[in-house]
C-alpha cells in the first residue's frame, strides 16, 4: 500500500512545465549549433550534419526532463571532510540492510497485544515484523539494559501497567534479533493511561545522549533511523525541524568521534504524500549543515595555564 502511495505521490508531483522546457532547450542547443556551423564552416556543411541528429537532441531533452520533472524521493550529501553521509529518504525503513534506530520509552515496554505499544508504531511494526516474541524481546532488552543505572522504581499507583523499572531519556538499549541489529531509544515517558509524550527540551537534551549511547555501544554500522518524536511520542514539532535537529545533532556527535559512515532518515510515504516534507528544502538546509555544521560545533582548544600567547 505505502509503495502505491509514493508512486501515486511521484505521478501527482510531476512536473509537465519541467519535461516542456528541458525539451526547448534541448532544441535550442541543436538550433545555435547549426548557427554556428553555418556562419563559421558552411563550406564544409556541418550544419546540414547537426541539423540531420535533431531526433538525438529531442531524445536528451525528454530524458534530461524526465530527470528534472520526476519528483526526487532521496536526497544525500556527505560531511565535509570526512567519509560520513547523511541521506533523507522516503520509503520503509524495514527495507534497508541497516541497523535500525528505534524509538522506545523510559521503562522499555513492549506489550502490543493491550496497546501499551500500538502496532502502527515504528516500535510495534519491528516487533511484529522481526521478533518472535515479546518474552524474547524483553529478555534482549533486560540483559542489554544489564549495568544501566536506574532513574526509578515506579509504584503500581504511577503506572498501574507494564514494566516498572525505568531509565533516562536517551538510554540506548542495543539487541540483535533474527540477524537484525537495533537500537531502543528511550524517546518518551508513559503517563498512567498508557500515554507516551516528550517536551520539546527535553527531546533536544536527549539526541546527544542517543548518539553517546550508539557510539559507545555500537558496531559502527550504517544507521536506519525514522522521524524520531513525530508520531506517538506526541512532540509538538514539525517533521523538518525533527529531521533538522536530529541531522544537527548527528553532525555534532561525529566531529567528537566517527561512529557510523551512514545515516539514512526514512520519511514515511503518507508523510510524503501529506506534504509534511519538502525534499527540496531539506536538501538545501543538508548541504549546509553537512559544510558548516561540522566546524560550528567543534569543541574549542583549551588554553594550558601557562602557555605562551605569540
């Protein structure tokens, strides 16, 4: 269904004005060539050659415009200096061969069948798509969890379902499931009612943490990672500021040390088709992040006391 949603969006985007004016172009070239040969070499009679190819000029300018007027599903730049790329994608993100970036809750709940997690959930669908069971789910999650310090012990008062231990926003929990690598991201906080939500501080605070918790827990994988905080978590931002800060905070984490070649955000089709994104402008804030981000957020040399200033 999503792939019929994206190819419909792509027939609806398209440009006829693009394919019209690559195609004048495209005939505008051939007529100052055929100018040029007549004014220059008539003796020689070129121009007649040039003007005998018209069909290979009209053929370039359809293809150059299909290219132009089909609306771009992808865009990737790379970091200065370095090897790291970093690509906005629309499509599933259960597709890509990547380890995937899953955003999670404080307490690391997992229970589908009484909607502590809904199924439409990215959460929900990669449990459902790659996990056996919950009760295996959970012991991954327990023993990947081993050593991390607690927040709380909720009471069955505060929160009258679901696991009581619970953990700091951005705690990672790495597992490995039916040879699928994935990263449980604590994103959100359940209320009472099985409600999860975010504030907007609080997010930004956590990103750093996440790529800390990658970093340090990683397999240097390239990373698969949804619009973090634009659907159940309930965060009041919109999904190219999510996409704007979690790209800012990527490009923070690796001027502090590399630890994936790849970040791949996948836009979901009914977000493309709702127009929440514009690839085009995402692209335009891409390119500049990936060339000033970097130097913007080194950290600053420190002076030694003592040292000599020439």
């Amino acid at each position: 269904m999503e792939k019929l949603l994206l190819i419909y969006q792509c027939i609806k985007q398209f440009s006829f004005l693009e394919l019209i004016k690559s195609i004048l172009q495209a005939f505008g070239i051939l007529w100052l060539l055929v100018g040029i040969t007549s004014f220059f070499f008539e003796k020689y009679g070129w121009s007649d050659t040039i003007r005998s190819y018209w069909w290979l000029f009209f053929t370039l300018g359809i293809i150059w415009g299909l290219h132009r007027a089909c609306p771009k599903v992808s865009v990737r730049e790379r970091i200065l200096d370095t090897d790291v790329d970093i690509e906005v994608r629309i499509g599933n993100m259960f597709s890509l061969p990547y380890a995937f970036i899953i955003g999670s809750n404080t307490t690391f709940d997992t229970t589908i069948e009484d909607n502590t997690i809904s199924s439409k959930s990215v959460q929900g669908q990669f449990t459902k798509k790659f996990c056996s069971s919950i009760n295996l789910l959970d012991k991954l999650l327990e023993d990947s969890l081993s050593g991390v310090p607690i927040k709380a012990i909720k009471n069955k008062t505060e929160k009258p379902f679901g696991k009581l231990k619970e953990y700091d926003l951005g705690t990672v929990a790495p597992i490995e499931i039916n040879g699928k690598k994935a990263y449980f991201v604590a994103i959100a906080i359940f209320n009472q009612h099985k409600v999860a939500s975010v504030e907007r501080e609080d997010f930004l605070d956590l990103l750093p943490k996440m790529w800390d918790g990658i970093r340090n827990k990683g397999g240097f994988e390239p990373l698969c990672c949804p619009i973090l905080g634009s659907g159940f978590s309930r965060l009041n931002m919109t999904r190219e500021e999510l996409i704007h800060e979690i790209i800012k905070s990527f490009i923070a984490a690796t001027s502090e040390a590399k630890f994936s070649e790849r970040l791949v955000l996948v836009v979901t089709p009914s977000d493309f088709s709702a127009g929440h994104i514009n690839l085009k402008e995402i692209k335009k804030f891409l390119e500049y992040e990936c060339i000033y981000g970097r130097s913007l957020t080194k950290p600053k040399i420190k002076e030694e006391i003592g040292t000599a200033i020439l």
